[in-house]
C-alpha cells in the first residue's frame, strides 16, 4: 500500500509543489505592495493565456 501512496496523483503533485521557484509564478505578492496589471497580463499573453478586460 505505500508504494501505491507514493506513485498517486497527489503524492507527485505534493512533490511537484515542493520544488516550486516563486519566480515562476505569475503574482507573488506581499500585503500592501502595488499591483502591476500591465506586468501580470504581459507575463499571462506570454505564457499562452488569452487577456480580456472588461
């Protein structure tokens, strides 16, 4: 049953989460820092996500 435990979906994601640089997430942030939309949605259209504003 270990063996099971540590080749499931949730034991790889866990492993994945844990090897995760922070410069790779689209938003770090910190409370009170300002938002830099136009730098979020470069980063977004240059990873392939569509932007639409409203």
């Amino acid at each position: 049953m270990e063996k099971l435990i540590q080749t499931s979906a949730e034991a790889k994601a866990i492993e994945r989460i844990k090897n995760i640089d922070e410069t790779e997430w689209i938003v770090v942030l910190e409370p009170g820092k300002k938002i830099n939309i136009d730098k979020i949605n470069e980063r977004a259209a240059y990873r392939g996500y569509n932007i639409l504003l409203s």
